[in-house]
C-alpha cells in the first residue's frame, strides 16, 4: 500500500519537519511573546493555496 505523502495539499497528513521556515516560526513566536506582555498586533500570513499556512500555524 502507497503511503500518503504528507507534503500533498489536503492529505489529511500533516508534515512532521519544516524546511526553510526558521524565519517565519521565529518570527511568530515573537508575537506570541509581544501579546503576552500585553503588545498584541495583527499578523498575517498569506501565499499561494496548498503551502502549508495552516499547517505551520498548527
């Protein structure tokens, strides 16, 4: 049996490793932080369908 391949949009599976996001994880726990201490902004991330924006919130 072929195993889905986490890296297809709508799998149902969820990647367990992100490649070339160091930037952007960084990026969003500082916010995480700056809201804690009570310094909340908006934050956006958009791009092209099947990327993996949920999937990096997640």
């Amino acid at each position: 049996m072929i195993k889905p391949n986490p890296f297809t949009p709508k799998s149902g599976i969820e990647p367990k490793i992100f490649l070339n996001r160091t930037e952007e994880i960084s990026l969003f726990l500082e916010k995480i932080k700056e809201a804690k201490a009570g310094l909340p902004s908006h934050y956006i991330i958009n791009g092209e369908w099947g990327i993996g924006k949920t999937t990096l919130l997640n």
